[in-house]
C-alpha cells in the first residue's frame, strides 16, 4: 500500500486587534505553502468558529479546529455550530476532538474537571451525539472528525470512531524512548482498528521547530500542559535541526508509523515552513 501524500496544517492563536489582523495571518498559512489553516481552541485564543468563518472569505484552504474541548461542550449546541460552519465555508471543514487537560478551562466554565474517565465518557458522549445531530439533518453537515489522543481508552475509541487521529505533544511520553512511547500507541492504534487502519490519517502536532536548542520555544505549550520545557525538548513533537534533518525525520515517521499529516503551532508555522518543499 503506498504512502499518504504529506499534509500540513499551521495552527493560529489569536485574531489580533483586527480583521485585517486576521487576514494578514490566514493569508500567511497559505503564502507559507501549508495545506490547511486551523485554529487552536483555548481560553485567551481565538473564538474557532468565528475565526474560521472569517478566514474561508480570505483562503481556499480547507479549515479546520485544532482541537475543542469536549469537556466544556454540549452536542446540540456543537452541531449547531459545526452545521452552520460547514455551510458558510463551503464544505472546507475539518472538526478536532479532545478530552481536555488545562483544568482552568473547566473551572472557568462552571464544570468539574473530573477524572480522566469521566473526560474520555463525555468526550464519547460529544462525539457520537454531535454527528447523529448532524447526520439527521437534510443536508447531512458532517465533516471529517479528527480525534486527539494519548491515552489507551482514548486511542482505542478514536482507531474505532475518528477519520483522523492525532498524537498530541504528550504522545511521546511513556515507557522508553520518546519514539518508542509514539511507536506504542501507533500500535495500539492499529490493533484497534483493524480494517479501518487503511482508511484512517495519523496526525502528528509539533509544538516546536528549531535549528537547535536555543532556537526553540515551548513555553506556550509547556504552560498548557503543565511540563516543562526540559521535559519537552525530546518528544517527536519538538523537532531540532536543519530542515533537511527535520525532513527526513518526518519521512521517517511517516514510512515507519504511517504519520503523514502534520499540524504545526502558529510561533513555529514559518520556521517548519522550509521543510514543506522537502517533502512535496
């Protein structure tokens, strides 16, 4: 079976102050060559639905959230939002799941932060009802589901119910090397998923790109998360050196684990963009 084609993704924070903020930024994600614009969705980020309604009269890209927070979100008011989105961009939508991690985001919201089951249950619970909501409209607004996931509960569910699953930065945590944690849960992913495996996108975030050490700044992401950026520095989702060595690195998850679709945070989008003519 042969390889997917590469596909890349930048990940936007914020609008800015305005829309020509905004416009500069969507027109950069294409500019840079990058084949999707997303969206992050965190408390102090920018509004996912809105951002993306704006940016489909600004790019051709498909557009997409990367990734909501099921914890804090209700399926009926989540199919609204994915339907009308769906239609306003012309059908260019692309819709991530996570369980939430930043407990803040709970508390803000007036909501538990839970367990980490009871974060997989109501993620479960988001999902299937959001798409039943929208395959029982006439026009049936359902775009591909992309599901991030690093824990086993979580991976088996979304090799079984996500058209694209994504590893996350805490993907390489784990027994072993930082590969070998990643190399685990492909694996995982592929017991589960059985004849679907050929059918799924594996999706690989990168939250940092550097020619070397000095270069590279997780602390975005190390505040989200909670790890520090010593703890970071040696995960497949950091990646150091020149493009070239990024871009075999890169060739070689995708031959290896079949990871071929790769979303890249907005600090590191031009940067990493060298990289993308490499692998075309």
């Amino acid at each position: 079976m042969s390889a997917r084609p590469f596909r890349f993704g930048a990940s936007l924070i914020n609008v800015g102050t305005s829309r020509a903020d905004w416009q500069a930024q969507v027109r950069q994600v294409e500019d840079l060559g990058y084949d999707i614009v997303q969206v992050n969705d965190h408390l102090g980020m920018a509004a996912p639905f809105p951002a993306l309604v704006a940016a489909a009269d600004m790019t051709s890209l498909p557009l997409g959230v990367y990734v909501l927070n099921t914890g804090v979100l209700s399926p009926a008011y989540l199919a609204r939002d994915v339907a009308d989105t769906q239609r306003l961009t012309g059908g260019r939508l692309e819709v991530g799941l996570g369980a939430g991690y930043v407990e803040q985001e709970f508390t803000a919201a007036g909501l538990p932060f839970g367990t980490p089951g009871s974060r997989f249950r109501r993620l479960r619970e988001v999902l299937e009802g959001t798409r039943d909501l929208l395959l029982a409209q006439p026009d049936r607004p359902l775009p591909p589901i992309m599901v991030a996931a690093a824990g086993d509960r979580l991976l088996d569910y979304a090799a079984r119910e996500a058209d694209i699953i994504s590893f996350p930065i805490t993907a390489g945590f784990g027994a072993g090397t930082p590969e070998e944690a990643l190399a685990a849960r492909v694996e995982r992913v592929r017991a589960a998923a059985g004849d679907r495996m050929a059918d799924l996108e594996l999706n690989l975030f990168i939250a940092g790109v550097g020619d070397d050490l000095s270069d590279v700044d997780l602390s975005i992401v190390s505040a989200a998360s909670g790890k520090s950026p010593e703890e970071l520095i040696d995960l497949p989702g950091v990646l150091v050196g020149s493009p070239r060595h990024i871009a075999d690195k890169l060739q070689h998850y995708r031959d290896t684990y079949g990871i071929s679709y790769i979303t890249v945070l907005q600090p590191h989008m031009a940067t990493f963009a060298k990289v993308i003519p490499l692998l075309r």
